[in-house]
C-alpha cells in the first residue's frame, strides 16, 4: 500500500519507515505538520499513520480535518494514550484502529494489513504490476520478463518494486535510498549503483528492448524510451 505516515519522533519515524518498507508497503513520511497538506495534494494514499502527540498539530486534529473533508481512507493512530476514553475520542473523530506505544512490529503490520483488507481486499490478494513485457506480482514475488522468470534477491526484488510502482518517473539515489534501504542507512550512492547493475542485468540481459535506464547525474527510471539510457 501507499502509505502517509506523519511521526515527528526523530528517532521512530525513520525506523517506522524503513519497517513499513520492508514490507513491501511504498512510505511517505513527513515529520513537520506544516507539510501534510502539500503530501496530500501531490499523492493519493491507501492508508495514514498518524502519531496522536505532536507539537504543532496533533494527529486527532489532522484526523478531524481529513473526515470534514470527507476523506475516507483509513487512519491508523499511534499514541502513548491508553485510557479507554482517549481510544473512545480517537475512534469517534475518524480513526479506524489504534495502536498504543510501544508495540511490536508485528502488530503494527498485522493492523497496516487488516485495515487494507477492509477497504479493498486486493491489496493484498494477488497485486499483480504490469509494465510493457515486466511483469511483478507482490503476493507471490514472482518476477517475469516476459515468458522468463527473473530470480531476484529480496533487496533487487524491492527495487523493482519501487521502479514498476514510479514508472516512467526519474528516481534519485537519495529517494532510492529512503525507500529500499531506510534513510539512516549507511550504504553508498557507488553500492546503490552496484546493486541497481546487478538488478539490470537480471532485468534487461537478453532482451533488445532495455527498461532500467541511468539518468545521468539524477538517477534511474523504468521507461519504454531508449532517448536516456547511458550503461
């Protein structure tokens, strides 16, 4: 699922997204409330986390003005908060589920999963992405080019993931980085390149039409044009 997530914790936030992630989920998240609303206009999302305590504006208030806006998608709250009224004011402002801290991952990604089933069971029955001959089903990680199964690792396999998910669009190592590796990673722009070469030649070997294209001096794309491509 595409996913807003909107935690100021420094600390938590960057390991929310790079959990989330690894779960094949596609993560935006946004520390500053100020910045919410710029999110929302530039995407559509199946699903908001929000954090219940935070300075500027809290997750309860961001609620509220997503459902006067009759905004339906779900909201999934997080929150120190664990009185029985505080649930019972968070579900009646809009919230869907609420999850208390601390929690264990695997609840949180068992809540990401049940609320996604509620609102469209094929986000997580077969998803099957398709693009020009490629083709990357989520349920079963199968990878095919055309009639040729593609054996991929787990990190080529979500690089993929994030490329056929932004076809056609330009990614930036540092954009690659946030979501295949999680932002506070250590690794480098020369081994994202590595790994990207290695995920190309899977992909691309063999076959004349070529899709993983280096965008010099920005970074990649998956696009039928052969006008950028530069090995």
């Amino acid at each position: 699922m595409h996913i807003l997530l909107i935690e100021d914790d420094l600390k938590l936030g960057p390991l929310l997204h790079y959990k989330l992630s690894q779960e094949y989920h596609t993560v935006d998240w946004v520390s500053d409330t100020d910045l919410v609303e710029d999110y929302l206009q530039k995407s559509s999302y199946d699903l908001y986390i929000l954090d219940w305590m935070m300075p500027k504006k809290s997750g309860l208030e961001i609620c509220e003005e997503l459902r006067k806006q009759k905004d339906t998608t779900p909201v999934l709250m997080l929150t120190a908060r664990d009185s029985v009224s505080d649930r019972v004011q968070g579900l009646n402002t809009g919230a869907d589920d609420y999850l208390v801290k601390p929690f264990a991952f695997e609840e949180l990604f068992a809540r990401v999963n049940a609320l996604g089933r509620r609102t469209n069971l094929a986000v997580f029955q077969d998803e099957i992405y398709t693009f020009g001959d490629l083709t990357v089903n989520t349920q079963t990680h199968e990878v095919r080019r055309g009639n040729v199964p593609l054996s991929l690792t787990k990190k080529e396999f979500q690089l993929i993931l994030l490329f056929i998910r932004h076809a056609e669009q330009t990614l930036s190592r540092d954009q690659i980085l946030d979501q295949v590796w999680g932002v506070d990673s250590a690794i480098t722009p020369n081994a994202i390149d590595a790994a990207i070469k290695l995920l190309r030649k899977k992909v691309d070997h063999g076959f004349e039409h070529k899709l993983i294209h280096s965008i010099r001096g920005i970074g990649y794309r998956l696009s039928n044009s052969q006008e950028n491509s530069h090995v």
